[in-house]
C-alpha cells in the first residue's frame, strides 16, 4: 500500500512540474501570437528571459503542493570529482569545436577568417560593434574553449533549468519509465519546452528552408542530443552542478561559430551546434553515452550518489 501511494505522489508531482513548466511556456507563447504589437514583443522578452527561471520556479511550487521533502541533489564541491569536472567543462566545447570546423571544411565560402564579436553583446541585450581578424584559428578555438570552460556565472544560471529537468523531473521519470526510455522522454520534453522560443527565431535564422517549422524539428534533435548527456551525467555523479556545467560550456561557446560566418545566420546544418554539421560531435557522444547506459539502473542508484 506504502509503494502505492509514494508511486501515485511522484505521478503527481511529475504531472504537476510539466504542468507549470509547459504551461508557462505555451501560455507566454498564445499571448505573444496574440498580441502582436510591441507589447506581444514584450511578451517574448519575458518568455526569454524568464525561461532558465521557469524550471526551477515549478520544482519549488510543486514540492511545496505536493509536500515533497526528497533531497536536493546539488553541491557545489565538483572538485571532488576532478575527472568528471574536467569532461563537463573541456569536453563540450572540444566537440563543438570540431563540429564547427568540420562545417566550414565542408563550406570553406562561409567562413569568413574574422570573428565579428559585437553579435555576442546584442544576444546579451548591448548594442556594440567589434571584429577581430583570426591570425589562428586553432589558437582562437583553444582560448574560447579555456573560458567557456570557467564561465562560472552562466554555469550557475543554468542551474535553473537543469534543477528541473535533471535534478528533479529525471529520477521520477526513471522510476516511471526505465532509465533509457526516462532519458530520452526527458529529452524530448525538454524540446517541447523550447518550441515557443524557436518559433520566434531564438537560436535559428527565421531564413532557413521551412522555418520555424525547420528550425523546432533541428531544435528538437538538439534536446534529445544533450538531454542524453545531461542525463547521463547527472546519473553518474547525482550532483545536479556537473550537468549545470555542461549547459554553460554549451550556451557560452555554441553562439561562437556563427560569427565566424559570412552570413551571421544560425543555419539548419551549422555552424552552430544547433545545425546537424555543428553538433555532429555531440550526437556523437550522446551516442556512446546512451550505449552505456544499463537499463537495470534504478532510481536508488541515482538517490545514493548524492552523498
């Protein structure tokens, strides 16, 4: 009966996270179609804005409902997994690297052999201009690797999402579905969350063949791609900072490599790791992870690695 009854609570509080958290989203998302004046732009910037927020916002409602006291898989001492820390905070950003050198291998016209910085402060909200002439590349990609890897600050901010999907949404879903089955539905969720966003052009050149509609199929993949090592990497180390880490790592340096294009514009193919070119090193990757992932992995498991 005990069983039971903890089962049908985490249902619930499943049900009611996904609730509040898509629900936010598509609400935000009807009103800015609605309204599409000034004040429906404003309506995106809070969308925007508010997304990495959202997530944690519905853990605190929903465990505060539901009277959820499971403890908090969190803590800031990643030194004492030094391997681990040094694959979330290198790894990422090695692979997108080479996704966006094997993109301008393929199109060597899109590169533009200057990288045009002043777009990274308009994505901040700055107007500015800037553009710095790559005497070498390799050598650009090696700095911008080292500080998308100690980018602490956006580190953190990701926090917000990754305390909800992975921190708190993943072991229920584990339980529910299976590890394997759990990852990728937790992915795929992940995704639909985004759609919103995508529609309006966030991430993607609302100039690409078939956008927006393109654009939310390629974001979708891109979820499923790095929910898989999200994943895989808070079941390994059930602290919810190394996936944190990763987000930051992947939001720092994934807005580098269009910059270094022709065009400026997020492509369906690349050079962004949002393109299939651009994040051909992290479908890599996912794919190994998601290999090793053992289907007898239970949700104690996950819970025991938080100590």
């Amino acid at each position: 009966m005990m069983k039971k009854l903890e089962k049908q609570n985490t249902t619930k509080q499943r049900i009611l996270y996904l609730s509040l958290v898509l629900g936010t989203c598509y609400l935000l998302f009807g009103a800015a179609l609605l309204i599409k004046n000034d004040i429906g732009h404003s309506v995106y910037g809070i969308l925007q804005k508010g997304f990495t927020a959202f997530p944690v916002l519905a853990v605190l409602i929903t465990r505060k409902i539901t009277k959820d006291k499971s403890p908090w898989r969190f803590s800031l001492k990643v030194w004492k997994r030094p391997g681990l820390w040094l694959f979330c905070a290198f790894v990422p950003g090695i692979l997108i690297a080479l996704g966006a050198g094997l993109y301008f291998m393929i199109f060597p016209e899109a590169f533009s052999g200057s990288f045009h910085y002043g777009g990274l402060f308009t994505l901040a909200g700055a107007e500015a201009e800037g553009v710095m002439q790559l005497d070498s590349p390799v050598q650009f990609w090696i700095v911008t690797i080292a500080i998308s890897a100690v980018f602490i600050p956006i580190q953190l901010l990701e926090l917000g999402e990754e305390i909800g999907w992975r921190e708190y949404l993943l072991p229920k879903q584990i339980e529910r579905y299976g590890l394997r089955r759990a990852v990728l539905v937790n992915g795929l969720l992940w995704g639909i969350a985004h759609m919103p966003l995508i529609y309006f052009g966030f991430n993607y050149s609302l100039d690409n063949p078939g956008a927006p509609w393109s654009n939310m199929v390629m974001m979708l993949l891109v979820c499923m791609t790095l929910g898989i090592i999200l994943s895989y990497v808070m079941v390994i180390s059930g602290n919810v900072m190394y996936p944190a880490i990763v987000h930051g790592v992947v939001n720092v340096i994934g807005e580098v490599a269009v910059y270094l294009s022709v065009t400026e514009k997020s492509g369906l193919l690349g050079p962004n790791p949002t393109g299939l070119i651009g994040m051909s090193g992290l479908i890599l990757c996912a794919a190994v992870m998601f290999c090793k992932i053992s289907t007898g992995f239970s949700l104690q498991n996950l819970k025991s690695m938080v100590n």
